[in-house]
C-alpha cells in the first residue's frame, strides 16, 4: 500500500512537472509478477518507469518537462545521439553518481561515465534484464542519401520487468530483426515521418512480433487514428493511444 501511495505521488509530480502545455496522459499500471510496473509518458520518445524502487527514464527531453523538479534515476537509457533523445542537460538533472546511464557508441562523447551498449548486447542491470536492439531506417534517408538512422548506430531497449517484456523501439522503421522479437509484452513503436515509420510501417512491425499492448509513441503529427484501422483484425494486440506527440 505504501508503495502504491508513493507511486501515486511521483506521477503526480511529473505530471505537474511538464513543460508543455499540452494535456499529459495519465499513467498506466501493468501488474507483473513482482508488483507494479507503472508507466508515465512524458513526451515525444521520452518514457519513465517506476518498477520496486526503481526509477528508469528513457529518452529524457527538456523541452519535455523540468527534469529539476522530476525524481532522480537509477537507470538511464538513451536510444541514440539525436538531440531530442540524447539532451546531457535532461540528464544532468536526473542523474546520481549511482546512475546507470546506458547509450550507444555514437553518443558516449556527450556524456560522462556512460556504459556503451550495441545492438545485440544483455546485460543485467540494477537487477533488471536489459537487451539493446537494432533500430535504424531503410526507406527514409537525408538529401544526401544517407538514412536518418543508419543500421547498426542506434538501440532500441527491451527490458524485463517481473517477467513481461518491455520493448522501447527507438527511432527506427520495420526492420527485419523484429521478426526475432519473442513474447514482448508491451511495445513502444514510433511513427513520424520522415523520421521513423508510417502507420503502415507500424501495423507491419507490430504484426511481426505481435505485442499484447502496442503504444504509438513519438508520433508528430501523425494521425494516431489509422493505426487502429490497420490492425483492427490482430484481435491479440490492444492498441493504447497517448499524447506522446
């Protein structure tokens, strides 16, 4: 009981806390078999979990939020060197000397005391299983011809919490590694273009892996709605829809 009460609080907090005018979502609590697993969504690709104690951010943004005022981490995940998922400020604020800061090879150079992990590293962390993952585009690329997320520079996270998987995509598109992705239960997929993916490219993702709760996220001024359409007949997929633009 008095977990949950504590955890009531810091949503509270951050929802209080959040730089954008915009109405913030409420968070959401997944049961697990070591208690609650709660969700907030703060923003844009920026997410945080609280899970036994323990307080994980991926993605901190400050356009997002005061990150002064947002309680401080144990574990930090950075999906790549992009600026609105890798802001050192963001992460000043949050940060311990006892903060695990997980981020790729590509942006180690911004922050101090990193641990670098690549696509297809696990590693246990804080007593947690963390997995990173290929994330990267194929179709969508610069003027020069070069993808916005070349494969093999930035991670997506899978992460266990009491036994259910967690998947954080990062920015990528429908990548054939997904194919490969077992017994997610909850999956972050971003849909933006031309950044990430269309929502054709996410019901494509999502009918791979076939999560049990898909939530868009990142998603700019996609329509959100014709995700829905999409995968309307993938009757073991919940799509949750949430201000994560």
């Amino acid at each position: 009981m008095f977990r949950s009460s504590l955890s009531l609080m810091l949503f509270s907090l951050v929802l209080a806390s959040a730089a954008s005018a915009q109405e913030q979502s409420p968070p959401d609590i997944i049961k697990t078999s070591a208690g609650d697993l709660v969700i907030t969504f703060i923003g844009h690709g920026s997410l945080l979990f609280t899970f036994g104690g323990t307080t994980i951010y991926a993605d901190p943004y400050s356009k997002l939020a005061d990150y002064a005022k947002l309680p401080k981490a144990d574990v930090i995940l950075i999906s790549h060197e992009h600026r609105d998922h890798l802001d050192p400020a963001a992460i000043e604020k949050v940060r311990t000397e006892q903060t695990t800061i997980v981020l790729t090879e590509a942006g180690a150079g911004q922050v101090r005391g990193g641990m670098i992990m690549k696509n297809g590293d696990v590693k246990a962390i804080k007593g947690m299983t963390i997995e990173a993952v290929p994330a990267y585009n194929i179709v969508s690329k610069r003027e020069n011809g070069q993808p916005y997320h070349p494969k093999g520079v930035g991670n997506g996270y899978i992460i266990t919490f009491g036994g259910k998987r967690i998947y954080v995509a990062g920015d990528t598109e429908n990548v054939p590694e997904m194919k490969s992705l077992k017994n997610i239960e909850i999956a972050f997929l971003p849909m933006n273009l031309p950044y990430t993916m269309t929502p054709e490219m996410v019901a494509d993702a999502a009918k791979m892996f076939k999560p049990r709760v898909l939530y868009p996220y990142h998603t700019g001024e996609t329509d959100v709605a014709k995700l829905s359409a999409l995968i309307k007949d993938q009757k073991d997929i919940e799509i949750r829809i949430r201000r994560m633009q």
